[in-house]
C-alpha cells in the first residue's frame, strides 16, 4: 500500500476499483498525478465506501431522505441503446428517494479545453418531456464547436440523460428523483509550476455554472452545483468527530 489514501481510507479496495475502470487511471500513473480529479474525488468519498449510511447530505440535496443507502466509486450508467460509450460517474450515491452522480472536478476548469462534437445518437426523440433545458444544452453545445470552455457542458448533458435513463427503467433506482451533482475544486496554483490560477479564471468557470443552471431549472433531472470548500467545510462543521477529521485531512492534502 502506497500514501495514495488517507487514513481510513479502503486503498486496496478503491485501487481494485479504478484498475477496473476506463480509465484505467492506476496503471497509467494518472491517479497519482498532483492534478488528479480522481485522486481527490476517491480520498473524499472513500471513507464512505463500506459506510454509505454516514454520508453527512449534501448541499443542495438536504431535501431527499436520508441516510445513503449505498455509495459506488466509477460508477457506470448506460444510454438507452447498446453500443458505443456510457458515461461514468466519479460517484453514484443512493438515497431512498434519490439516485445522485458526482462529477467531480480539480484543475479541469482551468485549462485549455475546447467544446467537442455531440453525435447525432443524441437527438434521439427518447429523452421524455421534461429533459427541454439538457436539450438547448445539447443544441448550444453543437453551436459552439471547437471554442473554449470552462464547463464541460457536453459531459454533463450526457450524464443527465444517463441518470434519467437509470431512473425510468426497472430496477432499483426506478422512481428515484435523479440529481447531478457538480462538484469542484477552486485552486490556488498548478502543482507543476506553482503559478497562480487566476481569479478570473474561477470567475469564468462560476459563470458558466450559473448559466447551466439557469438553463435546465426545473428540468427531470435536478443539477446541483457545489465546491470542495463548501462541502468539506460542512463535514467539518456538522458531522461525526471521525468525519470531521477526515475532511480536516483532505483539506490539508489537497487544499481543494
């Protein structure tokens, strides 16, 4: 076992589960890379992994039943068609009436990414009538190819539609009110060099969450938007001694 995880932390367990992933962001060394999402996403939720049900709720979610039936790292959803790629998310939790997928987010935001292409799989008429803001996502995403973004609009659209696809067919999650949950980091400088992140880097990333969410208000799938800081600060704040602690260690690993 390598520092990869915090104390409390099921390493050997969450390894098995990103070896097995996509990604395959262990064998590649992107896991231990200081720009790391997943790094930051696997010590934060790791914790919870065997113990869903001391899942303090999360912002913007206090209004679903709690306590977290369940909570899966890497977790996969699927389109409502075969082949091609499905989306994954950083982390699924359940509730009793709620199906919620983590994308989380560190030094993305701040770099140089550029909108890609959505394929035409996607206006396919089997989204319901209550998706119409992820669909004008969808559309301005198409509009704006190849210029740059903070937000990854694109991979939220897909996430939401995989969450709404979840939770309308049967199984366990049907009828659960399905909800992405953004949730990202705000810097102070890249690890590689040291130079600062500039605030109107953050400035731009946070008007652009307020403008998705402005977007697909009221829509099936409920989007929440929130930070490390904020949500780390209420684990400090609010929960258990030993949930408190842990927070307190992220904090000082990753200063998200």
């Amino acid at each position: 076992m390598t520092d990869r995880f915090l104390s409390g932390v099921p390493g050997s367990q969450i390894e098995a589960i990103y070896q097995d992933g996509p990604g395959n962001e262990i064998a590649t060394g992107k896991f231990d890379s200081p720009q790391s999402s997943a790094n930051l996403a696997a010590n934060t939720f790791g914790l919870f992994l065997n113990r869903a049900a001391d899942l303090p709720p999360l912002p913007g979610c206090e209004q679903e039943a709690w306590p977290a039936s369940s909570l899966t790292l890497e977790g996969k959803l699927r389109f409502p068609w075969n082949g091609g790629r499905h989306p994954v998310l950083d982390v699924l939790v359940t509730t009793p009436s709620a199906l919620i997928g983590i994308e989380s987010k560190r030094f993305e935001p701040f770099g140089k990414n550029r909108v890609k292409a959505l394929s035409d799989a996607y206006r396919r008429p089997c989204w319901g009538d209550r998706m119409t803001g992820y669909e004008r996502v969808r559309d301005q995403v198409g509009a704006s190819k190849g210029s740059a973004y903070s937000l990854d609009a694109a991979q939220l659209f897909k996430h939401a539609l995989a969450l709404r696809t979840q939770v309308n067919k049967p199984g366990e999650h049907q009828g659960l009110t399905p909800i992405l949950f953004y949730l990202y980091a705000e810097p102070g400088a890249w690890p590689d060099t040291g130079l600062p992140i500039e605030e109107s880097s953050r400035d731009t990333h946070r008007e652009e969450i307020a403008a998705f969410v402005k977007e697909v208000e009221g829509d099936e799938v409920k989007f929440v938007a929130c930070t490390y800081r904020q949500l780390l600060e209420g684990w400090v704040g609010q929960g258990t001694a030993q949930v408190s602690r842990h927070a307190a260690a992220v904090f000082r690993r990753f200063a998200p």
